[in-house]
C-alpha cells in the first residue's frame, strides 16, 4: 500500500499558499496580486492539467478555480 499523506496541523510559521487556476492572463495578473497582498504565497495554474500536477506534489491552503475551466468528464 502506498503512503498516504496524513493530515497536520497549519504550522503559524509557514505561509500559506494558494492554488490559481485561471485561464485568462489579466485575471490571473490580478488574482497574483491581491493573494500576494494578502499574505499568501502563490502558485499559478494554466488549465486542469496544470493544476492536477501541481496537486499532486504540493497541498495548498486553498485554491482559487476559474468557473470556465474545462472538465475533464466532460461535463
């Protein structure tokens, strides 16, 4: 059986950080900038496969998903 991350509480000395996945370059340059404002480290996504890569390496505090995205089911 593989590994299996377990879940840890936050560490108030690391800085969170936030997943963006947005396809649009002006809302991704924006959404950059306040995250970052707001105190979070940010690592941005271009599509689904993009993030899906990232996920499956890194575990943000929280990700931000462009409601246009396509989805991979098809839905």
């Amino acid at each position: 059986m593989a590994d299996v991350p377990t879940a840890e509480a936050p560490d108030p000395d690391v800085t969170p950080w936030v997943l963006i996945v947005l396809t649009d370059p002006l809302e991704r340059q924006r959404a950059q900038k306040v995250w970052e404002e707001a105190g979070f480290a940010v690592q941005m996504a271009l599509n689904v496969d993009d993030a899906l890569e990232c996920l499956a390496v890194m575990t943000p505090s929280l990700v931000v998903l462009d409601d246009r995205l396509y989805r991979p089911d098809g839905r």
